[in-house]
C-alpha cells in the first residue's frame, strides 16, 4: 500500500504559468512532479491545495503525493528534492498523513497576502504592484468591512469557471501601510479564480476617490464581474498560509 505525504513549499511564480500543468508551459506541478519521479524512482501525480495563476507567487504551498517507499527519510529526501528543483522553488517541510487527506478538500481555509508598492523599488517589481499615486487607506478598510456581509462573489470570479457554487465565507479581510507599502490580508474558506486580484482591483477604485466604499455592496450585489474593478496585477499576489485540521496528520518531520 502507498504511503501518502504532505509537502510543504513557498515558490516565485514569475517564471511560472501557474501552479496546474498545461501542455507545453513551465509550470510549478510539472516541475515538482518531474522532481519527485526522478528521486522517488516511479510516477508520482501531485495534488496542489489550489491553482494559482500565471505570475502568482506562494510564500506557503501545500501538495500531496503517494508514494511505493513508506518510510522517505525526511532530512535527506527534502535535500535532494530541492537540489533537483530551481531556485524559483524551495521546500520546507514533509509529513505523512493518513491515505485519505487531501491537500486541496480539507483545507479549511487559505490566506493570501497583497503587496503594492508606493514608491519605485527594483528590488521588489516582481512581488508587488507600483502605484505612484497614494491611496485612501481607511476607505478600503471601510469597504473591507462589507465584505463579511455577503457569501456570493461572483461579481468577484473569473468568467466561465467550473465551480458550482460562487459562495465563499471571508474570515479577514484588512489593509495595513507599512511605510511606502500597503499590505492586504484577506482569509477565507474558498476563493473563487480571480477572486483575490478582483477585489483589490475595486479596493484600488476605492482608494482612490473614484467610487466610494458603499458602492461595493451595489457591485456585490449585481452579481456580474463587468461592474467590479479590473483585476489586480499577479505579481503582488501571494498564497500566505493553508490550513488544515490536526487529525489528518499521522507523523510530521520538520527540516
């Protein structure tokens, strides 16, 4: 019997088209699968906690694969595993779980951060979004309210997807300044594609001066992603954290 693992990552997905492999594209499963075959010596699917875009970072992944070899050294695999993989992608942490856990379906929530910049910065072009003009903090944080009113963002989704359902439960959702940078965390059950880049989209509306923060209970509420703001751009996004229930876990091995 297969023995399932955990694997824990952070990767830069400036040179990724997103996490989910797609035919003749360089993208972050692709890379880690190909890694894992090699080492592990036999196929190995990888099933990611979601699928972030092209250009989407992760400071925190989680994946599961199986496994014929039930006892994976951890300290020495985790080496090998990132000396097969670039520097675009690191590893942190193994751990076994019991056969049936799921990376993507118990995770009980997600949190991702949102970088944008207010002053140019080469050093981090590829990790936040360059807005010359200042933004009205306290307004975003008044509209970042409303959001725990409402379940259903499909004005807030990217068009065409395979969802059912367009409900998502958001636990935080808040704007901090931290000097020249503006800080978004936001927390929630699900996230729909585009979920995230749409909001701060319209929060940048917000922001600055062109709608006001009452005015996203009227986009909510039409139900429609042509009266939200234009997505945000990818580089400033990051999958933050992934949360998981305790039980699932059967040994965990740090680095």
């Amino acid at each position: 019997m297969k023995q399932r693992y955990f694997i824990e990552l952070a990767y830069n997905g400036s040179r990724f088209h997103g996490w989910q492999i797609q035919p003749n594209t360089e993208t972050v499963q692709q890379c880690l699968e190909s890694a894992l075959a090699t080492i592990c010596r036999e196929e190995i699917a990888v099933t990611g906690a979601g699928r972030t875009d092209t250009g989407v970072h992760a400071s925190y992944f989680v994946a599961h694969f199986d496994s014929e070899k039930t006892n994976l050294d951890h300290s020495d695999f985790a080496y090998k595993l990132n000396s097969f993989l670039n520097n675009d992608i690191a590893i942190f942490k193994l751990s076994k779980v019991n056969s049936e856990a799921h990376a993507r379906f118990d995770a009980t929530s997600r949190t991702y951060h949102y970088y944008i910049n207010l002053q140019k910065d080469p050093f981090v072009q590829e990790s936040s979004w360059y807005l010359r003009r200042k933004l009205d903090v306290d307004k975003m944080n008044e509209a970042c309210a409303i959001l725990f009113d409402y379940e259903d963002f499909t004005s807030f989704s990217k068009l065409h997807t395979d969802v059912k359902t367009n409900n998502c439960k958001i636990y935080h959702a808040k704007w901090k300044q931290q000097n020249n940078r503006l800080v978004f965390t936001v927390k929630a059950d699900r996230f729909l594609r585009n979920m995230v880049r749409a909001i701060v989209g319209t929060m940048v509306e917000i922001g600055r001066g062109k709608i006001e923060p009452s005015d996203l209970r009227k986009v909510l509420e039409a139900k429609d992603r042509g009266v939200a703001g234009v997505s945000a751009p990818a580089q400033g996004l990051f999958l933050a954290h992934v949360a998981y229930p305790e039980e699932i876990f059967t040994s965990i091995q740090d680095i």
